[in-house]
C-alpha cells in the first residue's frame, strides 16, 4: 500500500463525481465539464498505477498514453463546444431535447 | 545541512507566511479591488521568497537563472492579470469598498 | 525521517481531497462562469498530482492544457452562447425553476436507481484497484531495455514517437478531425469583437517571442528530460490563444493553404514516414536505430506545429465563429 494507492482511489472518485453529474445536469455545458472531470480520473487511476514500483521509475506506457489523452480530450471538449453552440443557436438554450419539462 | 541549508528553510518558511496571509486576504477580505492586493503580495513576495531559498540549493547558474526567469514571468502576468480583472470589475460597475 | 512520510502522507490525502471537493464544485455550483473557474483550479490541482505521482512530461501537458487551454475554450464558449441565447446564462436566472439543479425527471425511483449504479461502479472500480499487486514495474523494464536504440533518453518521449508511434499518429488525425468537425458546424453568428485592454496587447507583445523560445526549448529538451512535441505544441497554441485575445486576426492569405499545410503537416509526415519504413523495414514506423534520433525530432518538430495550428484554429472557431469557407474570408 503506496500512496499512489491513494491517487488511484481519488481517480475513482472523480471518474463517479463525472457520471453523477453527466446524469444529472441538464446543461449541455455541465455535461461537458463533467466529461472532463471523468476524464482526469481515469488519467488519474493510470498514473497512479504506473507508480507501483516505488521511488525509483514509473512506468513510462502509461504516461504516454495519459498525454495523449489529455490532448484528445480538449480537441473533443472544442468539438463538443462548437456543437453545443449549434444547438444553442438552433433551440435558443444549451439543453439537450427533451430533457426539461418545466 | 549546512548553513545554506538552514538559510533556505528560513527562507521558504518566511515565503509560506505570504502565502497564507495573502491567501487569507483573499478569502477574508470584502472586495475584488482588496483582494487583488491580497493575492499579488503572496505571489509577488511569496514566490520570489521560495526562489530565492531555492536559488540558494541550486546545483547550478543555469538552474538559477531559470529559477529567477521564473519569478520574473509569474511577476509580469501578476501584474498584467490584475490589472484586466480590476480594470474588468470597474467597467462592470462593481463598487470600491469602503467601511 | 517518520514525519518526513507522514508528511508527504497528508499532503496526498490533502490534494486528493482538493480535488474531489473542487470537482464537485466545479460540477454543481449555480453559477456557469464559477463553475468554469473552479475547473480551472482544478486544472491546476491535477497538475499537482502529476508531480507528485513522478509525472513531469503529464504535468507539463496538464498545465499548458488541461487548465490553460481547455479554460480558455469553455470561457469563450460561455461567452458566445451568453450574447446567442442573449441572457445571462451563467446566472441563475437561465432556468429559474431549477438553475443549477437536478433534472426534474429524478422522481424517487431513479433517483434510487442512480444512487444504486454509482455505488455499485464505484464499489467494482474500487475492488478492482485493491485487488492488484501493490508491486509491478508494468513495462518499465522493457523500455529501459530497449531506450538505447530508441534514439532519445527520456522513456516517456521514446513510448510516444518510437515503440507506440502510432498512438501519436492516431492522434494527429484525431485532431485533424477535431478542427474538420468544428469548421463544418457553420451557419452560427459570428460573436462581435470587443476592442482588447491595452495591457492585453502589451502582454502579448512581451510574452509571444518568449513563449516561442520556451516551446522550442521544451522541443529541443523532450529527448532527454520532461517535454516533447505535446507540451511544446500546447504552449506554442496558447500563444496563438493569447494572441487571438489581444485582437490579433490573421491574414486571409494566411487562412488559406499555409493553414492547412500547418493543420496537416503532423499527420501527413506521419503517414508518409509510415509507408516509407512499411517498404523499407517491413514494419510501421519502425526506425532504424541509427537514425532514430533525428526522425524523432524531425517528426516532433513537425507535429509541434500542427498541434499549435489545431489548438489555436480550434479556440478561433470556438471563440468567434470564424470559419474557413472555401477560402473567402469571412470578415476581417
């Protein structure tokens, strides 16, 4: 038991903060900072295990992996932005349909 | 440790204070305007307070230089940033506190 | 040396906490422009995370990206659909039923229901990282077997461009795909431009030509030591943001083919270093050793500026509504 068991565990939290929240909020915007926030978890739950050996090296794999998926994620936040603007423009809100019946 | 050592710790530890005051400041204090004030003194001082320990343990010129290039970047975008958000808050009309 | 690791214990347990707490807050405050800054923060956590997990190459990305850029897209997007909705959507008043609340359609049965899901992810996920070893090099030893014919000494760039290159040139197109997504969603107002504080202008001024030396510094190190194309392609596209926002605007004849051939350049060198090493070595990307180096820094270089072009051309698209129609310029 390292710490980086610590880090792991706060990846799964942050993982299922995400889900409750993509679940929950009905704002397009929300759903997509709650995206995000999954995001970092699981690059979280990697590096923490990559730590696994101790102070000497970590395990260079799954570094490589978390920097190219932290680079992913913004190219599709923007891409989820632009399509929420769309949407925005067209229905007047950033709510998806059908999913507020106030 | 040797004296430079000890001549470090002082220094990060006197840093740290401005860190907590001026994080204090900032959650403490009524205004965007005051808080502003708060903030820059921390990283102003603060940071530069931490540098200079570090500059002290440097292993080399070239991480000196590096370390005081630093400083000297997180300076300028302080002051840069504060000065758009206050300048930002009083076009939004936010008031100036006083008592 | 007991207290220096309980020490370092409360500091982790500290930060992890940090983070949870400010994800929920950045998740469900009322306010969308404080929910953004609180992301940011939190941004700026993780970052801290990564050094403490021995991650510098991630923190390096972490900081440049995740908090920097990805902060600076959903404030400009927050932005534009505030004027297109032309309401204050980040204040309460968007939906004055529920604002920042639960869907109404949580009657108690799904509310129990998703209680029960996420306990039960949690509890599997949870198991699932305690029941692994609490000891394992992963393929650290492989790497550090082979880092010798890879042609550069840091691990983690020879992962990226040498034994998974073609993560990296998947990831080329991903981005290329990325920007063709964003440009063929048009028909939206364009946002109007508010002329940029003074200081803006002076900042970017002073902080473009350094911004270029730190990118190429982190270009140059990334053999060696933490950086390489990703990081310095991140810090080399928050220029162009930061540039964007001090009212800086392209040239038409700039937006057109030096653009695309920018866009391109990562993935088309990719592919065409692909094929070559299919004929020649009978293997995708496969290098030979002597050479290994200088492709990889060939190949970075190239990337590093179809990075830049992507993440700034994406933050145009995203923050003003800029798009390329065939080559007309759409406003200057």
């Amino acid at each position: 038991m390292t710490n980086a068991f610590l880090y792991a565990f706060a990846g799964i939290g942050l993982f299922v903060l995400g889900l409750h929240a993509l679940v929950v909020h009905a704002h397009v915007l929300r759903k997509i900072l709650a995206v995000n926030v999954m995001g970092s978890g699981v690059f979280l739950v990697l590096v923490a295990l990559a730590r696994r050996s101790g102070e000497a090296t970590s395990d260079p794999v799954p570094h490589a992996m978390v920097i190219t998926g932290i680079v992913v994620a913004v190219s599709a936040t923007a891409l989820a932005l632009a399509l929420m603007l769309k949407l925005a423009g067209k229905s007047g809100e950033a709510v998806l349909p059908g999913k507020h019946n106030d | 440790m040797t004296a430079t050592d000890y001549a470090a710790a002082c220094l990060f530890i006197l840093g740290g204070i401005f860190f907590f005051a001026g994080t204090a400041g900032l959650l403490r204090f009524p205004d965007v305007y005051t808080r502003l004030h708060a903030l820059t003194k921390a990283d102003n001082v603060g940071l530069g307070l931490i540098v200079a320990g570090l500059v002290l343990q440097a292993e080399s010129w070239l991480v000196a230089g590096k370390l005081l290039l630093i400083w000297l970047l997180v300076l300028f975008a302080g002051a840069c940033v504060a000065h758009l958000v206050a300048r930002r808050a009083l076009r939004k009309g936010i008031r100036i506190w006083t008592e | 040396m007991d207290g220096i690791i309980f020490l370092q214990w409360a500091f982790d347990a500290v930060l992890g906490l940090g983070l949870l707490w400010l994800a929920w807050r950045a998740l469900n405050s009322s306010d969308l422009f404080k929910a953004i800054v609180l992301f940011i923060a939190f941004g700026l956590l993780m970052a801290l995370a990564w050094v403490r997990l021995n991650a510098s190459d991630v923190a390096l990305a972490e900081a440049a990206i995740g908090a920097g850029l990805t902060g600076a897209l959903l404030l400009a997007a927050l932005a534009r659909l505030e004027t297109m909705t032309d309401q204050n959507v980040s204040g309460v008043s968007a939906h004055p039923a529920h604002p920042p609340s639960p869907t109404p359609a949580g009657s108690r049965f799904s509310r129990g229901l998703l209680i029960l899901l996420l306990s039960a992810s949690t509890a599997g996920m949870g198991y699932a990282v305690w029941s692994l070893p609490s000891y394992s090099t992963g393929l650290s030893m492989d790497v550090a077997a082979h880092l010798d014919s890879s042609g550069v000494s840091n691990p983690v760039t020879a992962v990226l461009l040498n034994f998974r290159s073609y993560d990296t040139l998947l990831e080329m197109i991903v981005l290329l795909l990325a920007v063709l997504g964003v440009w063929s969603l048009d028909g939206l107002p364009p946002q109007p431009e508010k002329p940029p504080a003074t200081v803006l202008e002076t900042l970017s001024r002073f902080l473009t030509p350094v911004f270029i030396l730190v990118a190429a510094y982190l270009l140059w190190v990334g053999a060696d030591a933490p950086g390489g194309a990703f990081q310095a392609g991140s810090v080399l596209g928050a220029t162009g943001v930061l540039l964007l926002l001090s009212g800086w605007r392209p040239r038409a004849r700039l937006m057109q083919w030096p653009l695309r051939l920018a866009l391109t350049t990562g993935a088309g060198a990719f592919i065409l270093l692909g094929l070559l090493t299919l004929l020649l070595e009978k293997q995708l990307l496969a290098y030979p050793v002597a050479q290994a180096g200088r492709m990889i820094l060939l190949l970075e270089s190239l990337a590093t500026v179809s990075i830049a072009a992507t993440l700034a051309i994406l933050f145009l698209s995203v923050s003003s509504g800029h798009k390329m129609k065939t080559g007309k310029e759409e406003k200057e």
